[in-house]
C-alpha cells in the first residue's frame, strides 16, 4: 500500500509541475525535432546580387544590387516611389504584398515619397544587420535566424449556434 501511496504523490507532482510550467511553446529544442529558420525577403534582394556566384555579398555586389532594385521600383524614373509603387516592388522582387520591409522602413520621415537615398539607406542598414561578424561580407548562413520556437496550432472556432451550458453558470446566478 506504500508503494501505491508513493506512486500517486510522485504522478501528482508531475501533473503539478507540468500545469506549472504553463505549456509555453518555448523551451528547450528536442532532439530529432526540425530546426525552425526564419528568413526575411529581403535577403532576396542581396542573395540576388551575387554577381560572381561565390555564396558571398560583398559591398559592390551589395550596392549594385540595390541599384538595380531602385530601377526596378521607381518604374517611371522620377526619382521617388509613391506607396503605390513601393507595394508593385515589394510583390514583385520580395515575393508577395505582405513582405517586409514595409513601406514605413523606408519612409522614415513619413511624407508618402521614398526617395533613393532613403530606399539605399535603409537596404544599406539591412545588410549590415546580416553581417554577423562586420567583415563587410554576408555570407548565406547569416541570413538565416534559428529558433526553437514550435509551430502553433490553429483552433476551430466554434462555428455552432448553441448556447451556452447553463451548468458552466458562475456562482451565484
């Protein structure tokens, strides 16, 4: 009878520590479990510009790179990009209307216009917060950031026109 007693209080307290830990979806990576990688769409942009086909960035494949985007997005050669044609760049060369950057990364000062120089500036900031290590060089494995974050679940909303159980009433009422 011992042995069952202590059984219960030792699954008991499993049970508690497990509800106390709040179920998070962060922790400690599982082994065997995929690794989760984020990748801006940015990077496509600088991942594009490896003229020499070594793996690498560096400054000039960066700036031209970002020059032949500017010529892609300012379409009309006006020097600025109107929301408009921001949004036309962004699903086009970053892969979808919802890509970031926004528009509001470039447009810092908020007057509806990114210049060129605002549009370099920002890509420019972006590529050096790739650049793990400052040596001026991205590299592909710096454009990946890990996470043990899991997958969330979707739940289904109750679709069903039911009422309430009236026995899940507080007390009192």
């Amino acid at each position: 009878m011992k042995a069952w007693t202590a059984a219960a209080v030792l699954g008991a307290a499993c049970a508690t520590s497990a509800c106390m830990s709040g179920g998070g979806d962060r922790g400690p990576r599982i082994p065997n479990e995929p690794v989760r990688v984020l990748l801006s769409a940015d990077a496509l942009v600088y991942a594009s510009g490896d003229a020499n086909g070594d793996l690498r960035i560096d400054a000039a494949e960066r700036d031209a790179a970002i020059a032949r985007e500017w010529a892609r997005a300012d379409g009309n050669n006006d020097g600025a990009l109107t929301p408009i044609e921001f949004q036309e760049w962004v699903t086009a060369a970053l892969g979808g209307s919802n890509a970031p950057p926004y528009r509001l990364d470039f447009d810092r000062n908020v007057d509806n216009s990114i210049t060129r120089e605002e549009f370099e500036t920002e890509l420019r900031s972006r590529f050096d917060d790739y650049d793990a290590n400052d040596d001026g060089v991205v590299v592909r494995a710096e454009f990946i950031r890990e996470t043990n974050l899991r997958p969330q679940t979707v739940r289904e909303p109750r679709n069903d026109m039911r009422p309430p159980d009236p026995r899940n009433r507080p007390p009192g009422t």
